[in-house]
C-alpha cells in the first residue's frame, strides 16, 4: 500500500481537506469494517462456533501483540485502554504516592495529562512541579533542577502544542539519574513514524489509536517498563486482572494484563490492529518522511506567522492569527478543518501521509 491508496480509502476526504489528525482522524473504510464485522461475527456466529469469551480472547491477545510491535515491544509489557487518559490515569492512581511527593511537568500538557495529577494532589497533598519551555522545548539544565526530589516527570511528545518532538531519551535519563519514574503522553508519535519504547526508557507511555494511527474511538494502550509494572497497584480488579479468579485469594497478573477488568467491547481494537497493519503496510518511515516533506512546504508558506519551531519534525503546526476562531470557522466554511489552541491562542495544524501538496496549497492559498 501507498500514501495515495490509504487516502483513497478514507470517505471524509472526498468531502473536505481535512487537517486535524492530531485531534481525530477520519478512519479509512477497511478499519470501519474490521470493527462491524467482528462485532457481526461476535453476536452472530461466535455463540455457536468457539463461544464469545473465547472470541473476544483470541481478539485482544491480537491486538496486544499488533501494539507491542507498533511500540517495538513485547505483549507483556502492553496493557489496552480505553484512551490516553485512562492510561494516565492507571499510572496516578496506582503508584503508592506520599503527602509531599513531587510531580514535574510541562506548561505544555494537554488536560489529561494535567488533571489526573490535580486530582491526586488534593489526595495526597502532591506538589505538582510545572517546567516552563520555549515554544514546547524542554531545557535540560533546568529540568535537571526541577527534578532533583521529584517522584515522577510528565510529558508529552511530540508536544501537541507545537509539535516538537522532546528527546526522550535524555529527559529520561535526566530523571532516572535523580531517582524519579518517567511517563510519556506519546499519543501524537504512534503513525507519525516508528516508535520505540524500549529505546525511549521511560517507565511508562500513553497513547490512543483514533488520532495518527486512525483507528476509531475507544481503544488506547499503557506501555509499561518491568519497573514500571512493579511499582504500579491497580486500584480496580476484574477477573481478567487476575491469575486464577476462582482461587480463594487473589492474585494479579504480573504483567500488563493486570489492568484488565472485564467485558469490553472489542470492535475499537480489532479496528486499531487493521490501522496499525495499514500504516505498517506503507512503512513507517515513508509516513515520516512524507510528513516532513509536506511540513515543510506548509511552514515555508505560513513565513513569519509560524509559531512552532521550523524543526519540529512532527506533522503538527502552529501558527498565529489574529482572530484564530474566526479564521478557524472562515476555513471550514471553505471545507478545510483545522482547529484553534488554548495555549498559545493560535491555529494548530495537523498534517497527515494522506495529505497531498495540493491539499497543503489549498490551506495557505485560503488563508
């Protein structure tokens, strides 16, 4: 498969130029289809064939392993969510948090990598720590000041307000060096070009599959380190969180399957391990490449009014407008989507593979 063959596949991109991936992309036909014919096969022959739970079974070991080798990780290390949040949210509530634990971030997260951490504070009296950037640009000198007592260091990449990508790696590291855990708000990097968690070394990252990955709402996924799997305690338990839920006690999974519950529907799943195939089937590094290729045509076009850095090297965009509403609701009645920002109040940009040069024309011949 190609660029071109996977937009062809997409029915919202006959009707607008579409270039707000990084909130939500339009799934291609294929991934829709995935999702109701398992939901058909499920309710319809599964109870007569090898039962639903069986079913559903067979489908989510897939799709675990489909996201570890997305991650460039193994399955066991994978739990599947229903979000980015969620997954967010399975780190704040399961690490054994003390009155005065510190939380570094950056004035750059987006809410749900913000408010989990505000609601721990008010149960644990969490000092939470904000890292001011430039323009999403994380200085290592003073993260390695915010971080000397710190607990944990949150952040997301590439920031989905500029669109840098952070060096992870050496943020990482800064942090491991002076004993806190690290989690990644990696819901931007999945589709934009290969991803390896193993590498990064944090102890945890987050993302979704509707946005760059183009899947359909509903599924996410918690990579979690064999440090980060030992440190973490569900608060919630389901049979599927458990070895042996029939035993007189309990006991959780030692790997991501801990986060599991129960019964869930599978269809968002199935349809994230037919997008993942898709984008795996043109390669992920054409995608990148591409990206790059089209951003940079979009930035030499927007000049002075570009806000995020010329090397982001993400497909995510900013750039600044006098009145960004008004010019975010102006494009769409040209049927070009963009979307605006709270912070910086700007225009965000979200350019996919499946975007054309033409597409990117239309958008600055329009503004």
């Amino acid at each position: 498969m190609n660029p071109e063959t996977l937009r062809s596949e997409i029915p919202a991109l006959e009707e607008c130029t579409y270039f707000n991936w990084g909130a939500s992309g339009p799934s291609p036909e294929p991934v829709v289809d995935a999702a109701a014919e398992f939901e058909r096969y499920h309710q319809y022959e599964s109870p007569t064939d090898e039962g639903m739970y069986a079913a559903a079974g067979e489908a989510t070991e897939r799709v675990r392993e489909a996201v570890a080798g997305l991650l460039g990780t193994d399955a066991g290390h994978v739990g599947l969510t229903q979000s980015t949040v969620d997954g967010i949210n399975h780190v704040a509530t399961g690490l054994d948090w003390a009155d005065g634990d510190v939380v570094v971030r950056t004035d750059t997260e987006h809410s749900a990598a913000r408010l989990p951490w505000e609601r721990m504070a008010e149960e644990y009296d969490l000092e939470i720590r904000v890292l001011d950037t430039e323009a999403g640009q994380v200085d290592r000198e003073e993260l390695k000041t915010a971080v000397q007592d710190a607990r944990l260091v949150c952040f997301n990449s590439p920031t989905w307000s500029y669109g840098n990508r952070q060096p992870v790696s050496e943020i990482v590291d800064i942090a491991h060096d002076a004993g806190a855990m690290v989690l990644v708000d990696a819901v931007q990097a999945p589709g934009q070009g290969p991803v390896d968690v193993e590498e990064w070394g944090a102890d945890f990252v987050t993302g979704s599959g509707h946005k760059w990955l183009l899947g359909v709402w509903g599924a996410g996924f918690l990579y979690a380190s064999d440090h980060g799997l030992d440190a973490l305690r569900p608060t919630q338990i389901g049979y599927y969180s458990v070895k042996d839920y029939g035993a007189a006690e309990f006991e959780f999974y030692d790997d991501a399957r801990k986060f599991d519950l129960g019964t869930r529907s599978l269809a968002p799943f199935v349809a994230l391990e037919t997008a993942i195939d898709q984008l795996q089937s043109i390669g992920l590094e054409t995608v990148e490449q591409r990206i790059s290729t089209l951003t940079d045509r979009l930035k030499d076009g927007l000049g002075d009014r570009l806000l995020s850095p010329r090397d982001t090297q993400s497909g995510l965009v900013t750039f600044a407008a006098e009145n960004p509403d008004a010019t975010v609701e102006r494009l769409a009645e040209q049927d070009i989507q963009i979307r605006t920002l709270p912070s910086p109040d700007a225009c965000r940009v979200s350019v996919h593979a499946v975007n054309t040069a033409d597409d990117i024309d239309r958008l600055l011949d329009a503004l």
